[in-house]
C-alpha cells in the first residue's frame, strides 16, 4: 500500500540508481503518487527489469521511460536530461540517488584510480546532474532536488574510506 503524502500528478521526475534497492522503491512510491519518470542506472539488465515494473503500475495519464547512464559520464547526463524535457517540457524533481561504494581496504592498499570514480559518481555526478536541472526549473519557477547520502557521512565505516569521504562531501 503506497503512503499517502502528496500527490505527485502531473509531475516529472528524473530518478538516478533506480534499477534497484532504495532508488527503485523512491521510483514506486512516486509513481503510485501519480508522477511520470526517468529513471537511470549503470546496469542495462536490472534497469529494464525496473521500467517493466514500475509500466506495470502506471495509469494512462503517467509514463516511464529509461536510460542507461553512469553520471560520471556528462555527455549521457545530458542526454537523459534532454530526453525528459524533450518528452514532457519539464523537470520538477531531480533525486539524486546513484552511488557505489567504491574500493574496500586499508587506505594505503587501494587504487587511486577507484578513489576517483568514487568521487566521480557520488560527489560530481549529484552536482552535475543538479547544475543542469537547475536552469529548467528556474525557467518553470519551481523544483526539487532530493540529494541522498548514504551511512558513510554519519558512522563509521571501517575499510570504505572513499565511500565515507564521498558522502561527506
């Protein structure tokens, strides 16, 4: 059974990691609030399986459509933006959920390289995404952006270094 907050008709919104766990959730509970969406994930398999789910819920009046996208990647950020707005002329909501947990070890053993991707997607990836929806929603006079951390930024988390550092950000 959905919970009842508000409704979300009319509205478009564009999930990041929604393929599964916590973002796919978010992505249900917005449809059965009566929003359409766009939704994004790194891996083409479970983001299928998510958009199959989610069409299985909709009404005639909402739609949700699709991409693959690692928001490390600007070029495809802009794509999935310019895909939603070309469809609907809009975007209220922007969540910002994609993240990876990034290397696991002692600090001093991990690869730079993976603390950088780490950034890349939990830190630049959020903002990026932000700085582009941002102009769309001045121009409309409204908006949201949910940005989501995760437990790194509040506990710690032995061996996660660049995770927690990520999410501190």
């Amino acid at each position: 059974m959905p919970v009842q907050c508000c409704s979300l008709a009319g509205k478009t919104a564009i999930i990041t990691g929604a393929s599964e766990g916590l973002g796919f959730e978010i992505a249900r509970q917005f449809v059965l609030q009566g929003a359409s969406l766009f939704i994004c994930s790194r891996g083409k398999t479970k983001l299928g399986l998510a958009e199959s789910k989610l069409k299985e819920i909709v009404d005639e009046s909402q739609s949700v459509s699709s991409m693959v996208v690692d928001i490390s990647d600007s070029n495809r950020c802009d794509e999935l933006i310019n895909s939603a707005v070309d469809r609907h002329q809009k975007i209220d909501i922007l969540v910002n959920n994609a993240g990876v947990y990034g290397p696991f070890g002692e600090v001093n053993q991990e690869n730079w390289n993976d603390w950088i991707q780490t950034f890349q997607i939990n830190v630049f990836g959020s903002v990026y995404m932000s700085s582009r929806v941002v102009p769309i929603m001045k121009k409309n006079l409204k908006g949201k952006i949910i940005q989501l951390s995760g437990g790194g930024a509040t506990n710690p988390l032995p061996f996660i270094s660049a995770y927690a550092c990520s999410k501190t950000s």
